[in-house]
C-alpha cells in the first residue's frame, strides 16, 4: 500500500507538470481566454457582482474594487487563489496591472 506521503509527493510532481489554467471560465472560448489579464479574469468572474460597471483603465474604479472586494466571499477567494498561485512578492492591489 502506498504511503500518504508518497501518494501526495507524486501527485504534486505531477501537478507540477501541467501548467496552470483558467478552471472556471463556464467554457468560454480558447481566444477569450488568450487575452486574459487580472482585470478580465475578474470581470469574468462572479466578483464582477461587486462593481457591476467596473472598469480597468480607471485607477479609482480598480481602487474600490480592492476596497470592497474583502467583504465579497467570492472576491477574497479569487485574490487569494490569485496571489497564491502568481506571488508577486506584495498583495494585488488597484494600482496592479
């Protein structure tokens, strides 16, 4: 029988051969998601509830964004997911790009 360890060290070996993908997109099309940025993904995703007019080329709109987005269940665990997934050394923040 395999041991916990031994079963958790392959499946992250092999994790760590297949590259990360958008996993929650509700299937859209592969050239939508070739132009994928952090604002895209979030106006694509549920987070968008937060500001529903949101707009990426506005500095104050992207900074309420971050404001609101730590009381939104949806929205801390996407920036979380986020964060963890692309470490930038600094949390996301309205100023990111």
């Amino acid at each position: 029988m395999i041991s916990k360890q031994t079963c958790y060290s392959e499946l992250m070996e092999a994790f760590d051969q297949v590259s990360i993908c958008n996993t929650h997109s509700h299937h859209l099309p592969d050239h939508v998601m070739n132009r994928l940025t952090l604002f895209h993904l979030l106006e694509q995703s549920y987070v968008s509830w937060i500001i529903p007019d949101f707009n990426e080329d506005n500095l104050a709109n992207r900074q309420r964004f971050f404001d609101l987005y730590q009381v939104n269940s949806y929205a801390c665990w996407l920036v979380r997911a986020i964060e963890q997934l692309y470490p930038v050394g600094q949390p996301l923040s309205g100023t990111a790009r």
